[in-house]
C-alpha cells in the first residue's frame, strides 16, 4: 500500500507530536500505526488538530508544528469514535503509549475538552 505522505503539499513529518521526552512526526506514527487504513478525512483531522493546537511553531523551509500528544490521543479517540472508526483507529492507540488527555481532559484551541462528553 501507498502511504500518503503530504496533505496539501505537506508533509506528515512536518507535523510532531510529543509526550514526555519523546517526540513522534505524525508520518512515522501513520506507518508504524497502520493508519493508511483509516479515511482521509480522519488523517486530514489529526494533521489539523496539530496545527492548531501547535506548542512550538518553527517556520521556513523545514516548518514544524509540535503539540502535546495525550491532547492528540484523546481528539483521536474522540473523532475515531464520532466517525464509528474505534475498530480501525485501534492500532493507534495501542501504538501511542501514553495517556488520553489529562485527567480526564483535553485541550484543543482555547476549549477544554471533558473526555467522554
Ligand atoms: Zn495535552
């Protein structure tokens, strides 16, 4: 299968998440996450969740957009669910080994988000 790699001309790499000292691009999550499978849509969602809720913004030729993975997972979860994908988006979350959200919540743009609502 043909990974997708660029989104509009973007590249996934370009965006990254993190959480604790670690740091994933979203296009080494896609392969080893086998999220080729999941809907364009769905993809398209996660690279506009990290732009978005950006921490760290470097511009120019080699841009990043870095946010906070456990904010990243829980949105996953959540649009996962919302677009009945829970089965396909499975791998993902088995994948990212850390927590959804915080405490029960998330962050995305200035709302916080309660896990579950
Ligand atoms: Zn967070």
């Amino acid at each position: 299968m043909v990974i997708q790699t660029k989104i509009k001309g973007r590249a996934y790499g370009e965006y990254i998440a993190l959480y604790g000292k670690k740091a994933i691009n979203l296009a080494t999550l896609v392969k080893e996450a086998g999220m080729e499978i999941l809907p364009r849509s769905f993809l398209k969602e996660m690279i506009r969740f990290v732009k978005r809720n950006s921490l760290i913004t470097i511009y120019g030729k080699d841009s990043k957009n870095i946010c906070c993975m456990y904010c990243l997972k829980a949105h996953l979860l959540r649009t996962a669910h919302e677009s009945n994908l829970d089965n396909q988006a499975r791998a993902i979350f088995t994948f990212l080994k850390c927590s959804e959200g915080h405490r029960g919540y998330y962050i995305d743009k200035k709302n916080l988000i309660k896990i579950g609502d």
